[in-house]
C-alpha cells in the first residue's frame, strides 16, 4: 500500500486506481477506488449501491 501525507501525517493511501480498461464486475466492493469517467457512465446507477468510497 502506498503512503500518502494527509493533514500533516503520513498515512496509508487506502484508495485505488483503476485501469481505463476496468469492468464493473473488477471493481471492488467495499475498496476505496477511483474508477474511469467511461465506467461512470456506463454503469453509474449500479456502482452508486457500492460499500466503499467511489471516485471518478
């Protein structure tokens, strides 16, 4: 996991990237992810019912 400086401490960076090419049935559900803008809009109303923290 990488580690990122958020106010003023060193953390664990708890979110993920994932590739252009991802899927919906890749992305994790309670994970943290950054997923692509294409996915977004493609499966947008399924993804919003995830567990975990979702950017775009």
């Amino acid at each position: 996991m990488q580690r990122i400086i958020k106010d003023r401490q060193v953390v664990d960076d708890r979110w993920h990237l994932l590739p252009k090419d991802a899927t919906l049935e890749s992305v994790p559900n309670s994970d943290d992810v950054i997923i692509p803008l294409a996915l977004w809009l493609e499966h947008g109303p399924a993804l919003r019912g995830r567990d975990g923290g979702l950017g775009v």
